[in-house]
C-alpha cells in the first residue's frame, strides 16, 4: 500500500477561514479511507495524539506549534445522489455549499437552508451545523466513521449520535466521520429550489460579515436569548484586541481585521464573556472550538 504523504510544519492559518493558527507538527490531506487508516497506524506507531480538521470553518486553533498529526478532510469530495429516492451520501469534506446547491439542481428539499455554511458534510454532523431554524440532524439518517484509536469503519444512527443544539456525540468521542447518508425529499421543483438556496445565501451575505476572515457565530445563543443582541446591546460592536474585532455588521461574529492572532481573537473572547457574565450573570458558551490551547469553554 502507497504511504499518504505527511508533511511536517504545515501552516494551518491557510486551513482556517479565521486565517489564524500555527503550524502543525504533522499534517496530511488522506484522499481516501486506505491513506486514512495508515495515517491513523502511523500516528499510533509513533505515539502521536490525532485530530481532525475540515473546512476549518469552527476552529480556533492556536498560534504555537500544533502536537501530533492533523489530518485535513479536504481531499474527501463527493456525493452520490439518488433523485428517485432522495438518499445522499456524501464523503466527509464536502463542502455543504456544493451539496445544498447540487440537491437543489437534483430537485431535492430539505439543505436550501446550508448553502451559505461554509464547512465540510464531516463538520456539520460533529457541530449538527444549522441555521433558519433547520439543522443538519433534520436530514442525517446515519454516518459512516472511524475511531482515532484504530480499527475498521462502522456506521452510527441518527439516534446513536445524540444530536442537540450544535451538539452531537462526535463532540465527545475521538472520531472520523467519513461519510454522511442524508434523506431529503424528492421531486420538488428544481429551479425554485435554486432560487430559494440563492435567496438564502444573499440573505446572509447582506446581514454577515462575509468579506472578512471569520469562524461564524462565536458564541452558542443562550436560549432564548441571541449571543449577538445581548453582545450588541452592550456597547460591544467594533471593539478591538489586535486585529480581532467584534464585527459592525453582526455581534456574534469576531472578524480578523488582517494581522489577528489567535490570541488576539481568544482574548477577545474572554472580554465578551466578562462583560456578559459582568452584566448578565450568564457565561456564554463557545461555539467555535479551539484546538492547542489549555482550557476550553
Ligand atoms: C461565514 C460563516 C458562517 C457560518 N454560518 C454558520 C451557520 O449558519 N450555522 C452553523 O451551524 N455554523 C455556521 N458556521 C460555522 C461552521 O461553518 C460550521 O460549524 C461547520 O459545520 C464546520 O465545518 P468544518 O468542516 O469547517 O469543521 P471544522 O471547523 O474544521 O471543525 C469543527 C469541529 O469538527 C471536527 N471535525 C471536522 N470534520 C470532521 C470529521 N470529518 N470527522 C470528525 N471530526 C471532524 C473538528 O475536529 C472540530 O472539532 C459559519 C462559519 C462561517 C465562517
């Protein structure tokens, strides 16, 4: 079997959309589930913590060196489309946007709503990605993974995967998701789908931060109250630390103003949570997750 190539002192700020993060010890981009297990043996053998990266859509990832070998899903594109039937299955780092608009071109409801999440299918189902009161476990029937620790590829139900409010098992578990099964619902009319994924993803361009660098909503919203009105009614649009900034056009985002670092942005963070906690009695939540870094909230 052909080794999958694994690089040494990788910038990960080019695998990030915040564009912040330092190098990673170890890094390799797996083009199929063979490359997938010899990286997994191969970190084992040289006894090497794992993780996973996607999109790198929900990840702050620190400035200093990064441990061990990260393996980037990027590699892992495609999707089988039933239009008889609605079944999807698509491989781990597809990108949801090409999904949403492919299912929409296939007459396919039911993914209008992600065009505009810039992830891959594996990070949605770990984070149950969602937006316009949809999310990504309405549509998952079961996924397809392997465990960080070895072994062969088994399959998790909808159920088995105890999805929540941008909260899944897979959170909790040392895992690769390799695949996705989705079910949506057939024979719909194709150009209005179209239309309305467009209408979805315009929508968003107008009310977020799209021209900067950033992670999405930083904070979870404590229902049910939203992160960004109580960040926003609280005087905090457009504070600095660096390069990191609380975002004009919507609250819960921090945009990286051009030289953020991670640091930056985490301290940024933590003033958000002080003044909220300060005013609010309320801790708000992450939930971008933060890779090489001590503690996590
Ligand atoms: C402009 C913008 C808008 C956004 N809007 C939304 C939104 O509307 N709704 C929403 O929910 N999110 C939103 N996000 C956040 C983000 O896009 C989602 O959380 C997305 O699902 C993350 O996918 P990813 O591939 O980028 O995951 P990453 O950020 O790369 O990783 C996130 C977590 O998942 C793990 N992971 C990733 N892939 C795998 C895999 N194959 N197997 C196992 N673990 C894996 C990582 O280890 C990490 O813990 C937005 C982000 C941006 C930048």
């Amino acid at each position: 079997m052909k080794q999958p190539k694994i690089q040494r002192q990788i910038s990960l700020a080019n695998f990030t959309t915040w564009k912040v993060g330092g190098p990673a010890e170890w890094f390799a981009e797996p083009n199929d589930v063979n490359d997938i297990k010899e990286l997994i043996s191969w970190s084992k053998e040289h006894n090497l913590s794992c993780q996973i990266i996607g999109a790198g859509s929900n990840l702050l990832i620190n400035d200093t060196l990064l441990k061990g070998l990260t393996i980037c899903t990027k590699k892992l594109q495609g999707a089988k489309i039933d239009v008889e039937t609605g079944l999807i299955d698509a491989q781990g780092g597809e990108p949801i946007p090409v999904l949403a608009r492919r299912a929409a071109k296939a007459g396919l409801h039911g993914l209008e709503w992600a065009v505009g999440i810039p992830g891959t299918i594996g990070g949605a189902a770990v984070m149950n990605a969602g937006a316009q009161g949809n999310c990504t476990a309405n549509r998952l029937v079961s996924l397809t993974a392997i465990s960080l620790s070895g072994g062969e590829p088994f399959e998790l139900t909808n159920k088995e995967l105890k999805f929540d409010y941008r909260q899944s098992l897979l959170q909790q578990e040392e895992l690769m998701v390799l695949s996705v099964r989705f079910k949506l619902d057939p024979g719909h009319d194709r150009q209005e789908l179209s239309r309305i994924t467009t209408e979805n993803l315009n929508h968003r361009l107008k009310t977020q931060p799209y021209n900067l660098p950033s992670c999405g909503s930083v904070f979870r919203n404590p229902e049910p109250q939203k992160a960004g009105k109580i960040i926003e009614k609280l005087g905090l649009k457009g504070i600095r630390i660096g390069g990191a900034e609380v975002s004009k056009t919507h609250a819960n985002f921090i945009v990286n103003s051009g030289s953020a670092s991670a640091i930056d942005i985490s301290r940024l963070i933590t003033l958000i949570q002080e003044k909220v906690e300060d005013s609010h009695g309320l801790l708000l939540q992450t939930e971008v997750k933060r890779l090489g870094f001590e503690s996590i909230h």
